[in-house]
C-alpha cells in the first residue's frame, strides 16, 4: 500500500509500505476512507532530526473494517469506524473512568500501529477502539465526523476538564482547530463569555461562528491586558490552552481568573514552567488537561454531529490526496491551511 | 505591648511594640488570648536577610474583641473570636464564591497589621474577617479552636482542592501539622485509604490516629517506589502536598495516579516546576492548591471541633508564653516541636 512518512523537518513522503496484517487476535485492520494532517504533526515536522526518522505520520481516521482477529466482537467486515487517536481496551479500571489515554494496554497510533496518512492501518484493541457509525451515512458528515478522532474530542476534553458550565466566562487560546473547536465545546457547555486569543481573521471568524463572543490579536502581555479589560480586570474562569508553548502557558497565567482554571490540550513543547506563588499557588489557579480520551466522549459528541447540530468539521478547509499529502503539511505548516483532510 | 519581630534568619525578638489601634472604620482591636508558631514562619526563619527585617510575626490567633470600628455591626466588645489567617471584606465576589485569599480588601496578617504572636492586634475587615465562637467555651478546645484560623483549614483546603470523597485514595505528603490536618480532613471527607509521608514516628502516629492507614518514612524514589507497591503500581489518586519544597512536588508527581490530583497547600519555595508531557500533562495529572482560604471552611469545620468529633488541636504539642516565643520557634525548626502554642 501507499503510506505517508516523516523522514526528518519539513520532509514528508509517501511511498510504498508493507500492507497492514492482523498481529494479534485482538486486532483489526481499518480500510481508511478520510484521515488528517494534525496540527500536532507539525511538532514533529518542524524540528525532528533525520536521527529519529523515518516515522509513519497520521492518528485520526475513518474507515472501513477490512479483517477482525479472533479476539473481536461487535465488529463486522464493511462496518463503517471511527477510532480515537489512542487505541485502549476500553475495559480496564482507567477506561472505566474515562481515561483511556492512561490504559495499559492502550497506546497512540502511528509508530508501533502504522500511520493513519495511509491507505490501511493496524488497529490494536480494535474491540475497545474502535466506534461504528452509520453505514448509510450522509458523506457530507465524514469531516464532522472525523473530527470526533481527535480534534473536537479534544477541544471538549479541554472544556470538559475546566469543568466549563452554563454562564461561566472563557479563554480559549489559540486559534488552530482544537482552539476552534474548544470555542464549539465551551459554548455547547454553556459558556456565556468566551474569548478567543487568536490573529488569523478567518479562523477567528469561525470562531465567532462556533460561538466566540470576544476575539483577542494581540499576544503576550498586550493580549492578556485586552482579556483583563474585557473582564473586569480579573480574567476569565477558564482558560483553555490549545498551543503548547511556553508563551501560550504565560499567557493563560495572565488570564485567568484567581480561582479558576487553566485547561492543557496543546501538547507541551516545555517541561518546566512556572507554578509557584505569583503564577498558580497565590490565586489557587488549578493546571489541567493532558492528551484527551476521546474514546470516552464519542458517545456524548456523535449524536450532536450526526443530527447537525454542531458542525465541527467546519475546521476542514483543504482536502488532498493521499499522494499529495506533503502539500498538506505545508500549507498548514504556512498557515495556508487550517486543517487538512486526506482522501485514498 | 509587647510583640514578636523577626530580624533575620534564626533571630526572633520579642519586644516593645506600640499598641494597635483602630485605623479604618471598618477594623477591630483584638487581644489575643492564644496565637501559634506556623511550619510558615520558619521559611523566613530559615532563609530571611537582615536588610528585610524586621518583620512583625504571626497570623494564627483567638481573642476577645477589646475595640470596634464604626462600620463594623455583629460583633461586641469581650467577644471572642477566632481569625481566618487573611483578612477578608466577606462579601466581594471572590468572598461570595469561598475565595477569601483573593479578596481586593483584604490581606495576610503579620505585616501592615501587626502579627499575632503578640498581646494584641489590629484587624482589618473585622466584620468580615472575625467569627464568633461561645463565650463559655471550654478552654481545653482552644487549641482545637485555633487551628481553624490556618493549619486544620489549610489541611481542609488541601483534600477539598483535590475534590476527596468517600472510598478514595490519597497520599499525604508531610508530618507537620497541616499535613497531618490533610489526614483527619481526608478521612473527614470519607477516604479510605489514606497513605502518610513522614519520617518523624511521634508524627506520623498522631497522623495514624487522625485516619492514616499507612505511612511511608522513605523519600524521593525509594518512597515513590513504596507509595506505588501499596497501591497496585499506579499511586494514589490524590497527593496533598504540604510542605512546599521541590522535591515534594517530585514525590508528588511520583505518587499521582493517572487522571489524579495533586494538590499544593505547602507554601511552594520555588517558581519553575515540571509540568511537560512527562511529569502532569501525558497523565492528565490535574494541580491545585493554594493558600487555603480558611473563612470559607470555618463555618463547616466549627461544629466537629465543639463537639469533640475531630480534635485538629492534638496537633499542638508544646506551650509557651509569650516573652518565650523565640524558643518556640527553635523547637520548631529543630523538630523538637510540632507545633507551638503560644499564650500571654
């Protein structure tokens, strides 16, 4: 088959790959129909070094269930799947609790799976992975729908962990797709006031669309002091992070109100940050978030996607072929696109 | 009067002081009928430089009320009160939603108002900030009594923080007395397993006494690798940290189950931390804490100590008066002493 690889920055290609096989009885192998190019890609494709490559690039995909092992049930060959980024039993005490991310037989997809940039990829634990949709499925919704993978279980899982509830006042940091689809999230929760830090004005524009009252451009201290201007001086409740740098952290420092929350789901490109008196611990600001279990919440997501009332695949804004998937990269890389849908 | 000063690190004075008097409408003038040494007051009793001093100490008190501003209703001259460790105005925004250590009116005690290991005090925002207890109260609860002003609703704060509940699993981090508090407020909340890190048996024995079914003396990995043995390799799922150096917050991150809750009550002697993929964010390890806003808890918290339920006071273990103050603190430091009464 043909899969995508990322070989070192800035160099993707797609070539030839050994087909994927059942490895163990509780594998399937998925037939994908759309997958994506993430903003957490460009991680990788803006400084891996050719030492730590080739890898295969891609965790978020639909598709068609081509083969079962043994060990799955509840699937059948043509069942239309959607799979979270990270494969997990989804019968383990973390599962249970709706921590997926943390199972122990659980992992993310790409290396170890294969990537989903491909035509075919290996999924482990397919039973507790893996979610049907409709098969006779408006085509229209595979964008949506897709979304659920990663990007709007993501922006949720941000909402979700701030505890973000009707009336309450909201940061949203970043205007890439989670931060986009952060805005959606805060708002189906409730949110009355919510503000997004972004300076792409077509993305922010969809951020108004998906409920973002308050656009911020500015950054760093500028940024934080419009937020506080338009808060009454203290902040907002909330403040969902959707960057993952070190900047975008201290601009949640300075958003935030005393007492409220900051909310990680941009994947931290820092270890160390402040946390001490002046920054978390003397306004008892609490940190969370972390990769998101998005298995855990397709349930609570699929109905509204289905039924149109939320359409987060309003993110998709380019669609590539396989084959022309390190244009992908580089048009989001460039910033010339938002998020990149890739067809066989 | 006479009142206690620190000069710089090891040297506490106590000496003439002029008496408090009413500078605001809204003040009080209380003379203090038991004040306390706090684990908090060694920091700047171990690291202070001459050139910050001195500095008036102490902010843990009871008293009777001996004068009243004009603008305070609800309270009479020869009350007795007890005073959350931050004056507050009760009735702000931030005092309205229990976050009285954010007040705009209010503050810590010690300096600007004087401290409390003194024979009186002056009170900002008395109304808000004093509480009336009985007049014909028993004086054996007034040690009980005092640790509401900080160390039992600072261990309060701790557990509430980490949202603790019926059944749970927590490791508390620290044998002083609020870590110890962290334990009996645990149990309080209905955790079931509670796991004490603390070196000093006389300690950790009142620690099993307040609700600890286990303690850990080992640190760093060693007692990381213990915390883990106890419970089935993963940690617990919330850490009360209460001592509020770096390698405390370490043995927190070691001791946090996935999807866990750290929570800082320990005055953090640093800035910068771990909070990468690593360490919070790959298991959705959520951080909280704060200084505990204390007037929040004490109207809970009053009834179990009148009436013997909890005894938060057996935390005290040593008595001085009030030209003995400086002694107090040596115990302290040196461990001698876990915590210092101080009377007139």
């Amino acid at each position: 088959m043909r899969a995508t690889y990322l070989y070192e920055a800035g160099d993707v290609r797609v070539q030839d790959a050994p087909d994927p096989v059942l490895e163990q009885p509780t594998d399937a192998v998925v037939r994908v129909l759309r997958s994506c190019v993430c903003g957490s890609d460009l991680h990788p494709y803006r400084t891996m070094t050719a030492a730590d490559g080739p890898v295969p690039m891609g965790h978020e995909f639909l598709g068609t269930v081509e083969e079962l092992g043994s060990e799955v049930s509840g699937l059948e060959r043509g069942d239309l799947v959607v799979a979270p980024f990270a494969f997990a039993d989804n019968t383990c005490a973390f599962c249970r609790e709706g921590l997926h991310t943390s199972c122990p037989d659980g992992g993310f997809f790409a290396a170890g799976t294969g990537g989903a940039q491909a035509e075919a990829i290996r999924v482990p634990q397919a039973q507790g992975t893996l979610v049907k949709l409709p098969k006779d499925v408006d085509h229209a919704l595979l964008p949506s729908l897709l979304t659920l993978a990663d990007v709007y279980g993501t922006g949720h899982h941000a909402a979700h962990q701030a505890r973000v509830r009707p009336g309450d006042s909201v940061t949203v940091i970043g205007d890439g797709a989670v931060g986009l689809l952060a805005v959606l999230s805060a708002r189906r929760l409730g949110a009355e006031r919510i503000i997004l830090m972004g300076r792409h004005k077509d993305r922010t524009d969809l951020g108004r669309f998906f409920g973002a009252t308050d656009v911020v451009a500015a950054r760093g201290e500028e940024g934080i002091a419009e937020v506080r201007d338009l808060t009454g001086g203290h902040g907002t409740r909330a403040v969902l992070e959707a960057v993952g740098h070190l900047p975008a952290y201290e601009m949640a420092l300075g958003a935030v109100r005393p007492g409220g929350v900051i909310s990680r789901v941009g994947v931290p490109q820092y270890d160390d940050a402040p946390v001490g008196f002046g920054s978390l611990f003397g306004p008892n600001v609490t940190l969370t978030g972390g990769p998101a279990p998005v298995r855990a919440y397709i349930d609570e997501l699929l109905p509204g996607v289905l039924d149109g009332t939320v359409e987060p695949g309003r993110v998709v804004d380019r669609t590539v072929t396989l084959e022309q998937t390190p244009e992908g990269y580089r048009a989001m890389d460039r910033r010339e696109a938002l998020k990149v849908l890739v067809t066989p």
